[in-house]
C-alpha cells in the first residue's frame, strides 16, 4: 500500500471509530438522501436507490430478520475504499 492509502485508510477509520454500519447508513442518509446510493439492471433498464430508499430498506430488513437470524449488534466496522472497481 502506497502511504497515501495508508494515510486516507487513517483518516476514515477515525471518522468512522465507535460506529456501527447502522450508524453509517443512517448518517450518508440524512446527508445525502437523494443522491443515488446503488443501481442494478432490472428488466430492460436500471433500479436505482437514493441513500434514503436504502436505509429505509436496511431498518425493514433488520425488523424482520433480527429476531429470525438472532442477529446481535457487533463491533464490526464498514469503511469505503477508493479505486475499487465498479
């Protein structure tokens, strides 16, 4: 790794410290609500998600899921990575 990944990887692991994917989600939501978050081909064009659509998806999901897959909060962290192909 080059010491600029190295440098960009400790910047984002500060803004991200002590926070869970949720966390993450529900604050790319409040700030970037409208913007495109993901898109998949669907049929003959392209399903695109804002951020909002997205994490409301995620808190439907975990509503349903959480008590089926006994799913605990964890420590675990999400970090976006620049250069990774699309």
């Amino acid at each position: 790794m080059t010491a600029e990944t190295l440098q960009r990887r400790a910047e984002i692991e500060r803004q991200i410290s002590g926070l869970t994917l949720r966390d993450l989600l529900e604050r790319i939501a409040r700030e970037e609500g409208d913007a495109p978050a993901f898109s998949d081909e669907a049929g003959d064009g392209w399903q695109t998600l804002t951020w909002a659509q997205a994490y409301q998806r995620v808190l439907r999901l975990a509503a349903v899921d959480r008590p089926r897959l006994a799913m605990r909060p964890s420590p675990r962290r999400c970090c976006d990575a620049d250069g990774w192909p699309a």
